[in-house]
C-alpha cells in the first residue's frame, strides 16, 4: 500500500502533535486478492507526534473514491479538540511514496484552474516521466520478467502483443497470463496479424505467428509423400528403430518350400552389424532381445549367429540365455550351477563338471545306492568292487559287531567307544622289558592322549592322560595326570599328577590314608607360630620353625618345642 510521509507545523514552523482522522466517502471494494476486501467508511486515527506523519493508505485513485483527512489537536485526556486545524478531501495515488503535502488543496482560484488542479498540472509538465505515463498505452518493448509493469503497458512476446490490465504493479507474470495481460491481434510492428507463408522449419519452434494455408499444404504434402516412399502399404521399409505399439499382424504367402518362403518380418542389416526384435514393456523397458549377431561372416556360414539376451527390471542387460551357431547348429545355453537339480537345459559343461565331481575315472565315488554282483569268494582280494554284502561276510569274520576279536595291532583313529567290556591281552615278548601293550593310545608331544569315563549320557566324570605339556629334552614333558569333573561334566582340577622326568607325585586336595604311610623322608612346608586356638580340624599336623604342632580337637591344638642337637 502507499505510504504518506509528511509534517504538520504551525504558523510559526512549530511541529504540533494531534491526530489525524482519516475516512473513506464511499465503500471501496478490491477483488483481485482471493478471497477479496472490503473497505468501509469506518474513521481511523494515527497519532501525530511531534508534527510527524508516517502512514499507509490502501490507493484509491483507480476507484475514483476519497478520503477525508482531519487533524485535530488533543487534550490531557487525549480527546479530539474542535474544530480540525485541517479538513480536506483528496485521492491516495497509485503510487509510494506519497507527499502529505501533494494531497492538501490550497483553496486559492485564477481564472483557468483551481490552485490544486494548477499544481498538479505543473507537477506533471516539469516531469518527464510523469507525463509519459499519463493516457497509454505505453510502449514498453519486449517482455522481460524483471522488469516492473503498470497499467496499459505494451510489450512483445512470442511475436504478440499484449496489454497491461491489472492497476496494481506486477513483476515476472508472463503475458499469457489473462488474469493480469490482454492479448491483441496486432503484430509487434502494429500491422494487423495475418497467417504467416513462412516454409516449416526450425523457426516455427517458439514461434507465435499463424500460419498459412499455403505453408501448411506444402508440409501435408511432404509428409504424404514421405508416408509414401518410407511406409508404402505393400513392403515397407521402416530405417531407425521402428516401434509396435499394438499388434503387428503380417501375412506371408503359402509354400511348402522352406527354401521358398516369404518372410512375414525381414530385418536387414549388413554383414558385422545386429538386426534385432526387442520385447520391452510399457515404459520402453528393455525385457528380452532375439537377434542376428554381430560376428561377421567370415566364409563356411560362420558368423551371424542367433542369440536370444535377458534385461532386468531396470533394462539393463543381465547376459545371453541361448545361443545357436548358424554353420554347426549347435545349441549353447547357460550353465547351471554346480548344485542345480531342477528341470532347466543342462549343457554339456555342466554335464561334464558333475561327472567329474560325482563319477571321475580316476578314483571315483559313488552317491546314493550304486549295486555291483557280491562276490563269490567272502575272501575275496582283488581290485574288484566290494558290495555291502561282500563287506559284511568280511567283518562277520574279523570284526564281529557282538565280541569282535582283534588281530594283530588294531589302530583306532579319534574316539573308540566300548559300551560293553573291552579284554587287552598283553603278550609278553621275553622275560625282559619287551611286550606289547593291550592298549596303545598315542599322540604328539603336545597333544593329550585320554582315556574317558562317562556317564550312560556321555557326560565326563574322570580321565586320566598323558597331558599335553610339550617334550623338551630330558624328560620333560608328557606327564600323567588324573582330573575330575562336575556332574554336568564340566572340569573340576587335578587329583593327581606324576612328572615324567622327576617321578615326583603332586596329590592337589587332602589325602586321606587307611593303615600305615611309609616313607623313608616326609616334606612339609613350615607355617609361622599361631595360637591354640587357630581354625583345625583333629588330627591336622603342622611344623613351624620352633613348634610340632598336633589338633587334637576342632579348633584346638598342642605344641611341641623343637631344639637343636
């Protein structure tokens, strides 16, 4: 909206503070904002201070309605003090910002115009610009959206005229716009707009002209003829990519001579090059393509191949799926993979893959239930295959499943279960050092050698082993050991350990012995002094460097002093 700038003196240039009263003559209405306004003859008041006035006035020079625009001065209350020391009626412009003192008439008369009417008319021929603008339409050149447009205004666009319609400034609304433009049938040169004979071409793009008769036949004839040449009812010869977009229906003629026959769809294309039927879907997607390769054809029908490729869902292309060589016929399609049991094409690679994987020449094995003829002789020793049968005759000899007996040194490879009584016969060689054991477990020098006792469910209660502390030299290493476990079979400690090289026993609890311990030196690890009463159970014995100590009671000892001799 407008502003109005100005200062109320009095006679002696005395800035006076008062309010101003402003009020419409008439209901003033704007529907060009949505939804529209309104504007009653309800007064408004600003205060003045200091003689300054600073407001905004919605413009009412288009609507050709007044304001009526009093100051009064006011009292200690702030009431309005009468009479108004200015009373007048004027125009807001459509324009900001305003002069207070443009709108005040002087109330002086000559003999041609009233002093205001006179002022205004001065104001008008000294401004160059201000004159420009008085009547239109105004001339303003080629459209350009950064450039500001009042009322009646001209401008080319898209070689037509338009005029300004909206009262209020606007910026970047292109013409077309009716709401604020009004398009008039004239050429940018003022002449009246007739069809343009122009030929078609590239200056038709963007251009707003009309055309004429005689430039449109001459295109309808071009492209009847070229509709003749280039897609003739009988044989057309379609170049580029030629798209169906519903059915393709061709009728070659009968003939039972295959040599003879007559193509319903012929795609040609010169040797090295592809000739191709594509399968999209509705967006132009690419799904499937059947084509006459690009191998060029080298004599003997090579080259030219068929191949049928695949695309994803993006029109991407995933590989080939088949392939046909046109001088042998032979048929190449993709290879499955390695584990692949379903019912698809199985090429010759495939075919050989799995029979080396499953059936090689050289040392084969057999999958589900292969069958041989038994042979006739159970002990039978030759290179021949051995059925279920055969193997069975075989063990119900040396391996009995009920009380197998064992020749020679039967070796065990991971863990041998016995769930009934095993027998080792230990054979002496001589009267010396020399026999064989009935039970030989081995293992490295770093790996344990076991054997386990279990409960019915598996679970561990004890071994007893050759430990895996690694041989060193000397001895040292491999010793024997016997651990116990919880009843979830979970690894308690040690009972008992032997080192090899020392022969030395380490018992790792209490020890209890029935009958007499002989010993020919005892060992014990010396305390320090403590009281009688000292935690003890009876018949705990401890030494100190001074003392025998004996428990001869819960929690109560007696001491024997120890001297030199």
């Amino acid at each position: 909206m407008p502003q109005i700038l100005g200062t109320i003196l009095d006679s002696g240039d005395t800035p006076i503070t008062g309010k101003l009263r402003v009020t419409l003559s008439g209901t003033m209405t704007d529907i060009s904002p949505d939804p529209d306004s309104i504007n009653v003859v309800e007064p408004k008041l600003f205060t003045i201070t200091n003689g300054v006035v600073d407001i905004t006035l919605r413009e009412s020079e288009t609507k050709k309605i007044t304001y009526r625009f009093e100051f009064f001065k006011t009292d200690g209350d702030g009431e309005l003090i009468e009479p108004a020391l200015l009373d007048f009626y004027a125009l807001v412009p459509n324009a900001t910002p305003i002069q207070f003192g443009t709108l005040v008439p002087t109330g002086m008369v000559n003999d041609v115009l009233d002093t205001g009417c006179l002022r205004i008319a001065q104001i008008i021929a000294n401004d160059p610009s201000l004159s420009a603008n008085i009547g239109g339409p105004f001339p303003r050149g080629d459209f350009n959206s950064l450039t500001t447009y009042k009322y009646r205004d001209l401008v080319n666009y898209l070689n037509r005229v338009y005029i300004c319609r909206s009262t209020s400034p606007i910026v970047g609304i292109l013409p077309t716009n009716s709401a604020y433009w009004q398009l008039l049938p004239i050429e940018p040169d003022g002449n009246l707009i007739l069809g343009s004979a122009e030929p078609y071409g590239s200056s038709w793009n963007g251009s707003g002209l009309a055309t004429s008769q005689n430039a449109v036949y001459t295109k309808i004839e071009s492209v009847s003829s070229d509709l003749n040449l280039k897609a003739n009812v009988n044989s057309p010869s379609f170049n580029g990519v030629a798209n169906f977009n519903n059915t393709l229906r061709v009728r070659p003629p009968n003939t039972n001579d295959p040599g003879a026959a007559f193509a319903g769809l012929d795609i040609q294309t010169a040797n090295g090059y592809r000739s191709v039927v594509r399968f999209s879907n509705n967006t132009g997607s690419k799904r499937w393509e059947v084509l006459k390769s690009e191998e060029s054809e080298s004599g003997s029908n090579a080259g030219s191949n068929f191949v049928i490729n695949s695309y994803d869902d993006s029109g991407n292309y995933i590989g080939w799926c088949m392939t046909i060589n046109r001088a042998s016929r032979g048929v190449n399609v993709v290879t499955p993979s390695a584990g692949d049991n379903s019912s698809r094409i199985a090429n010759t690679s495939w075919v050989r893959a799995l029979t080396s994987a499953l059936a090689p020449l050289a040392s084969p094995e057999f999958t589900g239930a292969p069958k041989s003829t038994t042979p006739s002789d159970p002990f039978d020793n030759t290179t021949r295959v051995a059925t279920c049968q055969h193997v069975q005759n075989i063990l119900s000899f040396y391996a009995k499943n009920t009380s197998p007996t064992f020749y020679g040194i039967p070796v065990f490879s991971g863990g041998a279960t016995f769930n009934q009584t095993a027998n080792f016969k230990t054979i002496i060689a001589n009267s010396g050092d020399v026999y064989n054991p009935g039970l030989d477990i081995r293992a490295n020098s770093n790996s344990r050698s076991c054997v386990r006792f279990s409960n019915s469910s598996g679970l561990t209660r004890w071994e007893f082993f050759k430990s895996q502390d690694a041989e060193s030299g000397s001895n040292v290493g491999s010793d024997f050991a016997i651990t116990r476990h919880d009843d979830a079979g979970n690894y308690l400690d040690y009972s008992l350990s032997i080192a090899r090289n020392t022969g030395k026993i380490t018992l790792n609890s209490n020890t209890s012995v029935n009958g007499n311990l002989n010993c020919n030196s005892f060992t014990t690890n010396l305390v320090a002094d403590f009281a009688s009463s000292a935690t003890g159970n009876l018949g705990d014995i401890k030494i100190s460097p001074n003392y025998w100590y004996v428990c001869v009671s819960t929690n109560t000892w007696r001491r024997v002093a120890l001297s030199a001799f």
